[in-house]
C-alpha cells in the first residue's frame, strides 16, 4: 500500500505493508515490526467486492 499523505500531517511518502482484518478493516504494518519468515505467494483472493478488486 503506497500512502501519499494524510490530511494535517507531515508528508510522509513510501511504501507500507498492510493486512485486511475481519472486524478491523484495512490495518497498515509498522515496517520496525517486520521481520519477513515466508515467501509472499501469488494467489489472488477476492474482497468480495469487484469495484477493488
């Protein structure tokens, strides 16, 4: 997920690893807590909704 800006905050321009949670929605990952384990896999999974997908 690339975050350009966020209203009345500093510009802060990158890239940020992120999960969608039942219950939570879209929750964005601190890069400090990564510490990456498994190869990322190529499966595509519907939202459930066509208009992001």
């Amino acid at each position: 997920m690339e975050i350009l800006k966020f209203r009345d905050t500093a510009h802060n321009k990158g890239e940020y690893p992120f999960t969608i949670m039942p219950q939570e929605g879209i929750v964005v990952i601190p890069v400090s807590a990564i510490e990456l384990k498994h190869n990322s896999s190529n499966i595509r999974v519907s939202s459930g909704n066509p208009m992001l997908d």
